[in-house]
C-alpha cells in the first residue's frame, strides 16, 4: 500500500496574539507560545470533525511540528483517534533571515512533560528520520518551498520502507509551511504561485484543514483551507503575499489596523427611517375626494412608479415622484416635479412595523416639503435631464441603496488618498484608469520585466498571472528603492488565446495571415488578462483574471482579411487585431468584459483597488 491520503492543518490561535499581559512559553523557548483559550476551543473543534470521518478517511499517523501550539493543536486529535503524536524538524515553523532570534523547538524529552500523548524518539526520531532541519539562520521564500521539497522526498521514501500499510496522514504545522508543503506537493514552482488558473491561494487560517488526494499519478488538493466545522468561521489567514511572517508582531499590527478601518467604515453607516411630508400643493381636487374613498385616495405612490431622493447629508434634500399620474391623488399634482425639502424634527416618535406586525424601527426625523422654493427644470439641448431615464426596478429600499452609493463614493475618494502606479506604458491601460474609472492620481512606472518566462508545463492563464506578478514585483522594488509607501501598484498582462495556444504578436503579415487561417478552424478565442495590486504599504496582494471570448468569424470574406493584413493593424499587437479599432470587423460576437480586450478589465481592477485599502 502507499499513501493516498494527506491532511494538512495549521495550529490553533496563539496566546500572544491576545492582547497582553501574555503567560510565559510553557516550553521555556523563545517564540513558542501556547494557544489561546480559543485556540485549544479550535483544536477540539477540528478533532471533533476528524474523528466524525469514516474509518477509511482517518488519518493512521499525526505528525506535528515541534513547537508547543501545534503539538498542542494536535493533542485532542490524538486522543480522538487513539493515536501518538510524533514531532518532524522538516515541518517545523518558517522564521525570516533578518530575524533577531531564530528559536529551535523542544524535545521529545521536553514535550513529554506537558503532553503524555507524544510518543518516542525510538519510533520517529524529530531530526533524523527525514532528515530535513530548518537553518537556524533563517530561511527566505525559496529556502522554505526548498525544504518542503526535500522534506516530501525523504518523507515519502521513509513510510515506503517502515510504513507500508499506511494510507492517510495528518501533519499538524504553521502557516507558512502549510502553503510551502501543499505548493511543493501539488508541484508548483515557488509559494507564490497559484493552485489553479484562478488565481486561488492556498488558505491558511487557525485550525483550516486542506486535504490532498494522490489522483492519476498526481497529488491533487481536493478541501482548500476546510474550516466549516469552526464555530468562528476562518480565521487568521495568511500567505506569503502578506511579507510579514505568520503571526508577528508585524503581522497582528495589520490585522488591528485593518480591523479599526473596517470598524470605521461601518461605523460611518446606520439604517435611518424618515418620512416625507408632502402639503396638498395647489388645486388637487377631484371628483374622487368627494367620494366614500377619498380617504383611501389621498397620497397614493403607485407600485410602477419610480420615487428619487438627492443626497441626505445637506439641509434641503431633492425629491422627485414619476410615473404616478395613473394614480388619480394629491400626488398626481407633483408627478414628474423635483421639489425641494427641509429637515424637521418630530415631536414624540413614530413606530415602523412590518405586515406581521413586528417593529422594524423608529422615526425620529421627518422632510417636509418647502413648497415657497419653485425649481425651474433648465431647457437646454446640452444639457441632459437623466432624471427622466427609467431607472431598473429595484426591490432594495433606499436606505440600501444609499448605503452603497454612499460606501462607493467613500471609497472611490479614499483611492485618490493614494498614489496609484500603473506598472506599464500601454495608453490604453492609462485611459481605463483614467476615462473610465474616473482615477486621475496615476503615475506611470514602466516594469522593465522581461516577458520571458518558461510557458512549459504552464497553463496559459498561469504564464499569464506569473507574468504579471513579475511587473508587479519589479515595479514595487523600485517604489521600495524611493520610499514611496503610500502607493497601489497596478499590474496586468493580456494574451490571446486559441485552441489552448498563446497567439504572440505576429510581427510580419505572413504570420498575421497564418493566425487568421488558425483563426478559422478554431473560432473561438480567449483575450485572458491578469491583474494584480499589490499596496506597498501593508504589503497585501490582489490579484484578478478576466477571460472573455471572441469568436472569429469563419465565414469573414478573403478580401476583408486581405484588406486588413495591408492596413498593417494588429502586426504589434497579441492576437495579430485590435478589437476596438476596425479588427472587431473579423468577429461574429463577444462574450465578456470588452475592456478586457482593450488591456484592463475596469471592474476587476476596480475591485482589485478597493479590497487592497479596505
């Protein structure tokens, strides 16, 4: 038999990361906290999910770091699963060269005193029976994805010989050697890379279980960072994107940072009820107010019309009611009218509640029309009343809607807070920004990354995102280099695809001619772009692909083609055509985000910027 089944976990939420005083090491070493109340509360929560598997899904062996919180996180599994525990140096934490102490762990004659369920030197020796010791001068990302390769080839072949019945594994380690293990197991290059053409990372919270499967000759990662069974959810995520080491003091202070701004941010919003009174303006009389419903008449907002309200935080908010005329009531006098309203505060409070009768909230605060003030709409031929467009339905109320637009203005001025950095030199990328998305606060930094990565053995949207990211990280030691902190970088890199083939610029008409050729027995074409930011300040990492299809028309005339190759457009551009210029006259149809195809998805570059200041 050989192993089929890999568990990886990482430890339990740490003491030190309480807010202090914290209570000494138990082991007496430096760095080696034990957990948190939470954390042991993590611990015996994964337990509890292990031992719930079916006995053909159990691990048969526990194999944990030395330090105490992972030894301690895999106590309670232990004793679940009636198995002992044995400590591997090879999976042991990751510490930085350019730490000031760089602690070896303890013991099996150490441990032994706090956790009888550790079993003996004799059955897994911690340093020789893989034979992988992390350097106590500190590892780098390569020295780290390095050990969890040796470590896999001396771990493999030690079960093969002294463990041959055994199947399913459990290792027990930290952040950054749980990603450096699965990337190494998967076969990756490096721990930045990512698992799928996605972008995925592999996760890494307190107590997360990531499960690996040996699948047709390969290992495969079937659970990515499972923590369901929580009753916190995930916490604690980390990767390597993050520069701080797992758990730092570096690594907390962002955390506490971004908690506040998030705290912040919501504390900017809170649900808020008001009513509008609205006077009967004028000779709104009809012959239905003289009728037994009148009452019933009076102030109707019909279901298809469409109520608009200005901004709230002024003194005289805009209102504007349309399409109710259908309607034959006092309000039918102000359809289609902006009017104008003032603040007054109610004396005693209104009650809201819903059609079950539950209380939905209070009033405390009403608008009343002013109806002295006679707004005159302008009529103009340039000037554009999008007041009268139909707006799409929405069953949001408005207070939601306004949470929204008021959180996207918020954070669309926090991003001119920043310098934004455009990791190219395409004018086509700049527009996006600036045309589009309104960001006039970009500077231009040319990568100067050659574009020369391997695409063996690569998918095409992984060259893609590695080529990316190179842009990114050559740009951002340059702003490293100027002290430039309080930058987002923005990267992207745009291919074009075909049958599974990158399609390069073509260069020469011969070759742009052939492409059009490939075009027409594979219509349809992938434009893939990848887009990272990196905030320079937090050192956090996003990243974004956008594939949209374009399919070539194969029945597009010859002499439109052959009217095209002499234009001499498309010959320095990926794909050999310029959808946005007359290039789109070659395609039947697009499906996806069409600025995509000009070099910048604007969403998700957008998206991309908010979650890096959020």
């Amino acid at each position: 038999m050989t192993i089929n089944t890999i568990y990886i976990a990482r430890h339990g939420y740490r003491a030190n990361w309480l807010p202090p005083p914290h209570p000494p090491n138990p082991s007496g070493i430096d760095s080696d906290p034990p957990l948190a109340p939470h954390g042991k509360d993590q611990a015996e929560q994964l337990a509890a999910h292990i031992q719930q598997f079916p006995e053909n899904k159990k691990p048969q062996i526990i194999l944990s770091s030395p330090f105490y919180r992972c030894v301690e996180t895999s106590q309670p599994i232990s004793r679940a699963l009636g198995l002992p525990i044995a400590i591997e140096r090879g999976v042991g934490e990751w510490f930085k060269k350019d730490r000031d102490t760089i602690p070896e762990p303890g013991n099996y004659d150490l441990l032994q005193q706090f956790f009888p369920e550790l079993g003996t030197a004799e059955a897994w020796d911690r340093d020789n029976t893989v034979g992988v010791i992390p350097s106590l001068n500190g590892e780098d990302e390569n020295d780290i994805f390095e050990r969890a390769q040796r470590f896999w080839k001396g771990f493999f072949a030690v079960m093969e010989k002294k463990f041959p019945h055994i199947e399913r594994i459990l290792i027990v380690t930290h952040a950054a050697t749980k990603i450096a293990l699965g990337m190494s197991l998967l076969g990756k290059s490096g721990v930045y890379d990512s698992v799928d053409e996605n972008g995925t990372l592999i996760k890494a919270a307190t107590c997360s279980l990531d499960t690996y499967e040996h699948q047709r000759n390969k290992w495969v990662l079937t659970v990515n960072g499972n923590c369901d069974f929580l009753d916190e959810g995930e916490e604690m995520n980390w990767n390597f994107h993050y520069k701080f080491e797992a758990g730092s003091d570096e690594d907390i202070k962002m955390r506490q940072q971004q908690a506040q701004r998030s705290q912040a941010a919501n504390d900017d919003f809170q649900d808020m009820y008001i009513t509008i009174d609205i006077p009967a303006l004028g000779n709104t009389k009809t012959q239905a107010e003289d009728s037994k419903d009148a009452s019933r008449m009076d102030n109707v907002i019909g279901p298809a019309a469409q109520f608009q309200i200005s901004e709230l935080a002024v003194e005289t908010p805009l209102i504007k009611l349309t399409s109710n005329e259908t309607h034959v009531n006092r309000l039918a006098a102000i359809d289609g009218k902006i009017l104008q309203t003032k603040w007054r505060q109610l004396v005693g409070t209104d009650l809201i509640f819903d059609d079950y009768g539950e209380l939905v909230g209070q009033v405390k605060e009403h608008l009343q029309v002013d109806d002295s003030v006679k707004l005159v709409r302008q009529d103009n031929d340039e000037v554009v009343d999008n007041d009268d467009e139909k707006l799409p339905k929405s069953h949001d109320n408005a207070t939601s809607f306004l949470k929204r637009a008021m959180r996207a203005a918020k954070m669309h001025e926090k991003l001119q807070e920043y310098e934004l950095v455009l990791a190219s030199t395409s004018p086509r990328r700049i527009e996006i920004l600036e045309t589009i998305l309104k960001l006039t606060n970009v500077n231009i930094v040319p990568s100067f990354f050659e574009e020369n990565i391997s695409k063996h053995g690569l998918h095409y949207t992984e060259y893609v995102q590695q080529t990316s990211l190179g842009k990114a990280r050559a740009v951002e030691r340059q702003i490293e280099a100027s002290s430039s902190r309080n930058a987002l970088i923005i990267s992207a890199d745009t291919i074009v695809v075909c049958n599974g083939t990158i399609y390069e610029k073509p260069g020469t008409k011969e070759r742009q001619r052939q492409m059009f050729e490939e075009y027409r027995n594979y219509p349809m074409l992938e434009v893939v772009t990848a887009v990272h930011v990196v905030n320079c300040a937090s050192g956090t990492l996003h990243s974004h692909t956008e594939i949209t299809k374009l399919y070539f028309d194969a029945e597009c005339p010859s002499h439109l083609i052959d009217a095209y190759i002499e234009c001499g457009e498309g010959l320095q551009v990926a794909g050999g055509f310029q959808y946005q210029s007359i290039g789109n006259l070659l395609f039947s149809k697009m499906e996806g985000d069409y600025f995509n195809i000009v070099g910048l998805p604007a969403k998700g570059c957008y998206t991309l910027l908010e979650k890096s200041i959020i």
